[in-house]
C-alpha cells in the first residue's frame, strides 16, 4: 500500500542526491539549497506529528530554512552548461536517433494518473490494493507519483540508459533552472499562510467599502480581478485561490448572491491562470523556460503570453457571469 508519504520520501531522495552531488563538486551553496528542501520531504511525518503535538520547533525549522533559502539563492547563480563540444554532439545524435520516441515517457504520466485513479475505484478493482483508503483525497497526488516512477523507468528503457543517470540528469536540470525549482511549492504555501492570518477576511471588509455588494456582477468582477492580481503577486493560483474564495468568493458570491461553488471554484482558477501568464513570480511557467532556452530577454515568455492572458480573461469573465448563478 502506497500514500502520499511514499512519493515526498522519492522527492526527498532526488533532492537529497543532487545536494550529495552538488557537495561533490564543491557547489556548496546549490548542496545546502537542495538538502534543506530534501529534509521536510524525507522527515515530513515526524515533523507533522511534532506539530500536532504543539512542539513550536517544527514552525520554526521550517520558516528558518525558508529565510536559509532565499539567503542562498541570492548568493547563487543558476549553474553553467558544462558539456563539452563531443558531450554536446553525443546528446544531439541520441535526440536524432531517438527522434519522437523520447517524449512517450512524460506523455505516458498522464494516461498513467488516469488510468490508476479511476481503476481505483471499483471496490473489486485490481489496482485498489495500492492505495490507502484511508487518505481518499490524496489518490490523485499518490498516482501521480507512482506514474512519474513507472515514467523515469520507461525513460531509461527508451534511452538504455543506467538508473543512476536518472539522478545525475535530475540534478543537472535542477542546478540549471537553480532556486525557481522549489518557489511554486513555497507560494503555495503563502496563500494557506495568508488564510490562516485573516487576509481573506481582510479583503472582504475592504471590497464591502469599495464595491456595491448587492450586485453580484460587481462581486463577480472583483472576484475574478482579485484572483488575477493575487495570482500575479503570489505567482501561483492555488495560492491566490484559497484568498479569495475567503474574501470574496463564499461570503459575497456563493452565500449572498447563490452562486455556484463547484462551478466559480473551476473557472475561478482558471481566471487565476491569466495571472500565471504575465507575472515572473510564475517561476515554473515563465522564468525556468528562458533559463532553459538561454533567452536573452528575462520576460521574452511574459511578452509572448499576455495578448493570450488579457483575451482569457474577458471571455471567462462572460462565461462566469452566465454559468455561476444558473
């Protein structure tokens, strides 16, 4: 039986080789930047049960290695290509000779997710064993775990590759994309700390006194506007989700105004994509790739997206304002 504990110790593993590696190579600040995000991963129970217990360590470890990390990544550069001309010739004839071949890996991780998790759910079903039943709403993440470990096996069989490259190859991708690998996952964790310190409750007093409330469109605008604008300042909408379906969302348009909760939850996220579009704290969308693609411009990725956010944003509008009150 597998839970989500499983896959954070297989991310911890990764993170906690590419810092040994690191460290190898006398990379000392990337080393202490991946072994500081490894240790949560791997002692990740532990620390809960000690929180729960009302220990304060745990909170205060966690928000110090936090500190630790912006502190490092300020100091570090994002690491330089160190293939040489016959390295670099060799990884252009393996792409060539294994052409489209190379992408059935990470295309199968989504076939994979989906397969497990509706295969789940018969109670007869084969695969059910491999999951706890306990932890029902974590299925999804448990699979996707599972799917990207069947993933990495696959791509070793297409590229006959041996199993240590998986880490080696992990870590030189992490060392080139450098600190932005772990800020989703810490923005995430923003907007779960600024629900818990009354900021939703916050933008609900302030929209009361600027916006008329007994319109549910100009609740509907400012919904859709905040999750844009705190999207773009966390650089993640599951970030700005929580926020503002505490501000605005439940007490204004779903209780006052009887809007559809399972329909504004949908497309009240993907109005918060349009913020991913154009904002650089988005560092998975928009900064690893001109750190990947050695773009010149930093915002060459926002510049290309944002005619794509603006237009997303105006037909979605329309859309919510017909779908959440039906």
């Amino acid at each position: 039986m597998l839970t989500l504990s499983h896959v954070f110790l297989g991310i911890g593993v990764l993170f906690a080789g590419s810092a040994v590696l690191d460290a190898v190579d006398r990379r000392w600040r990337a080393a202490a930047i991946w072994l500081i995000v490894a240790a949560p991963c791997l002692a990740g129970d532990e620390i809960l049960a000690a929180h729960k217990a009302g220990t304060p360590w745990p909170a205060q470890l966690m928000g110090g290695g936090v500190i630790a990390i912006a502190v490092l990544a300020a100091l570090s550069k994002p690491r330089p290509s160190d293939d040489d001309a016959a390295q670099a010739a060799a990884r252009e004839a393996s792409a060539a000779r294994l052409g489209d071949r190379l992408f059935l890996p990470a295309l199968a991780i989504p076939g994979i997710v989906a397969a497990l998790v509706l295969g789940a759910r018969p109670a007869s079903s084969p695969v059910r064993w491999l999951f706890d039943p306990a932890q029902p709403s974590q299925l999804a993440l448990t699979a996707l775990g599972i799917a990207a470990a069947i993933a990495l096996v696959a791509a070793l069989a297409v590229t006959r590759s041996r199993p240590i490259h998986g880490l080696t190859e992990g870590r030189r991708l992490l060392d080139a994309i450098g600190w932005p690998a772990v800020l989703p996952v810490m923005l995430a964790t923003l907007g779960v700390v600024f629900v818990d310190t009354g900021v939703g409750k916050a933008i609900a007093a302030l929209v009361e006194q600027v916006i008329p409330t007994d319109s549910a469109i100009a609740c509907l605008v400012a919904f859709s506007v905040g999750m844009v604008l705190f999207t773009a300042i966390l650089g993640n909408a599951f970030a700005a989700f929580p926020v503002m379906m505490a501000g605005i969302g439940m007490p204004l348009l779903v209780k006052l105004h009887g809007a559809a909760p399972a329909v504004l939850g949908a497309m009240g996220m993907l109005t918060g994509y349009c913020g991913t579009l154009v904002t650089p704290m988005a560092a998975n969308y928009n900064v690893v790739p001109v750190l990947l693609l050695d773009l010149d411009d930093p915002y060459a990725v926002i510049r290309a997206q944002w005619p794509t956010a603006l237009v997303l944003w105006i037909v979605n509008l329309g859309m919510m304002s017909v779908l959440v009150f039906r």
